[in-house]
C-alpha cells in the first residue's frame, strides 16, 4: 500500500486540499474559503475536505501518511491561531487541538512558511541551504530559512519580512503600525499610489499593464515600489547573509517593472560583500509552493528532524 500526504493551504479566498507524493501532486481539490463562516462550521468544513481526501485515497489503496496546514496568520508553537486579517473568526482557535480527531501525524505552519519551504524544496532555492521567500501579493508574506531549517523565534512568529518598517514616518500598514514593507511593496500598496498618481484603475494588475504599454505614472509606481522593496531586500542581505532570495505571488509577475531598481537599491544599501554573494531570483512553482512546501515539512516529521 503506497503512503501519500495531505496539504491543505487554508487561504483567504480558497480552500484547496492537495493529496501528494514525492513524485508529484495525486489530487487536488478546490472550495470557497472558510473565512467567511463561524469558527466551529468552518472546522467542520475543514475536516470534512480532509477526510473525503482520505477516504479518497483508502479507495484507490493508499495509506494516508499525516496532514500539514498552512495557516494566513500567526501561529504559536502549540497550534493556536494568535492573529490572522483573513480569518479574524478563528483568532484563539487551537487548530492542533480541534483537527486531532482526523487521527494522523498533524502539522500547522503560516502559509508563507510553506512557500519558502516548498520553493526550497522542488523551485528556486532547490539546494540552497540559507535563502530568503518574500511572496508579494495583495500583502508581503515572507520565510527564512538558515541552515536549512526554518526561522521560528522564540514564539514561532518569526520572519514576518512584509512588516519590517523601511519608513517610520510612512503609511498606515494593515497590521496598525506605519511604513511596513507591505505597505510600500503589495498589490495593495501599488493600487494605492497609483491612484495618488491620478490613474483610475482597480487592481496592482491594471498598473503593470498600463506601465508595460508605457503609461509614465504607471511606471513611477513601480520605479517607487522597486525602490522600497530595495531596501527591505538589503535589510534581508544585511541580516540574513542569504545565497538567495527569491520573490514569488502574483506582484512578481510585473518582475521587468520593479527587479532592476530593486537590485539596484539592494546593492547600494546592503553591505557589498554580502549584496555581492546572493541571488535574487523569482519563485518557480506559482500556486503549488506552498502544496509541496507542506509536503517538505511532512517528509521531515518523518525522518524525525
């Protein structure tokens, strides 16, 4: 009977549970988010999609190995969910302790974790053992990991890159403080200064596709967000000493707008001994980063590390 593993990647806007093996994804199934329910319907929900996978899996004669969730939040070592903007209704809820009934190895990791790790294990940083993650999307999501292991802190909160502050004077962030990463380097901080720009637009989309056909406002947007995001990189450089680092989620897609003054603020900021030895590369695995970063924590529960 061949083992398989569930990752499910509990997201804001979608709820996707993935059976996989080491040689590839076997099953993926997609749902609304459970952000929009109660606590405990959503659990129920939750634990609904999982045991259809597994049962799923016990049809086709494979035995279901463990469960790995990555969670949009902050989570502490014991399980619970401390804060998360997407799922306000499940602040305080122990997933560990709430999920134990589907009878496996369990395991919960903040979402951009598991990107990092999956991007380490089959993507960009494959074969990197020091690397930065920063997924840039409607917020910056971030995971480090140093000698091949994840950087948790002393509360396992740690390597929250988007809310570094780069402007201590600067705009409201979404987390209550001022000038974090993610307010200058998101989805939602483009569509902000593009609409001080006068651009009458509706997403970070809409500016790169109004930049890239040569819209000058559209184009000082991103030369700005490059430059911010410049700085946190050389923060990261300067603190991290990375061989890597490397920058996925849908903002990244608009890459050609923002890379190059982005790297050229990296390199005029971090120390250059270190600007000089690290790779800044874009994500390789889209969507799934998170799905097999799941998977990487798994297979490590398993060899005991």
């Amino acid at each position: 009977m061949r083992g398989f593993y569930i990752v499910v990647d509990l997201g804001g806007t979608n709820l996707r549970v993935a059976a996989l093996a080491e040689e590839g994804i076997l099953e993926l199934r997609r749902w609304p988010s459970i952000a929009k329910v109660e606590a405990q319907e959503g659990l129920c929900l939750l634990k609904e999609r999982v045991g259809e996978l597994k049962e799923e899996g016990a049809r086709r004669g494979w035995r279901p190995m463990g469960v790995a969730i990555g969670v949009p939040g902050l989570i502490d070592g014991e399980g619970l969910l401390v804060h998360s903007p997407h799922l306000r209704a499940y602040e305080g809820v122990n997933f560990l302790e709430e999920l134990r009934e589907l009878g496996m190895p369990l395991l919960l990791e903040n979402d951009a974790n598991l990107y990092a790790l999956g991007e380490g294990f089959r993507g960009a940083a494959k074969g990197k053992s020091h690397y930065c993650c920063l997924t840039l999307g409607t917020g910056v999501g971030g995971g480090v990991v140093i000698g091949g292991r994840l950087l948790k802190g002393a509360q396992g909160v740690a390597s929250e890159v988007g809310h570094m502050v780069i402007d201590e004077d600067g705009v409201q962030c979404y987390c209550g403080s001022r000038g974090c990463l993610e307010a200058y380097a998101s989805g939602s901080a483009i569509l902000r200064m593009a609409v001080e720009e006068g651009l009458e637009v509706s997403s970070a989309k809409e500016v790169s596709e109004l930049a890239t056909a040569g819209d000058e406002r559209a184009q000082r947007v991103f030369q700005e967000m490059g430059r911010y995001l410049g700085v946190g990189l050389a923060n990261l450089v300067n603190l991290f000493n990375p061989e890597m680092i490397v920058l996925g989620g849908k903002v990244a897609e608009a890459w050609p707008l923002f890379a190059p003054r982005a790297l050229e603020e990296m390199a005029s900021r971090a120390f250059s001994y270190a600007a000089k030895g690290v790779q800044v590369r874009r994500a390789h695995l889209g969507d799934e980063a998170a799905l097999w970063g799941g998977l990487s924590l798994l297979l490590g529960l398993e060899d005991g590390e």
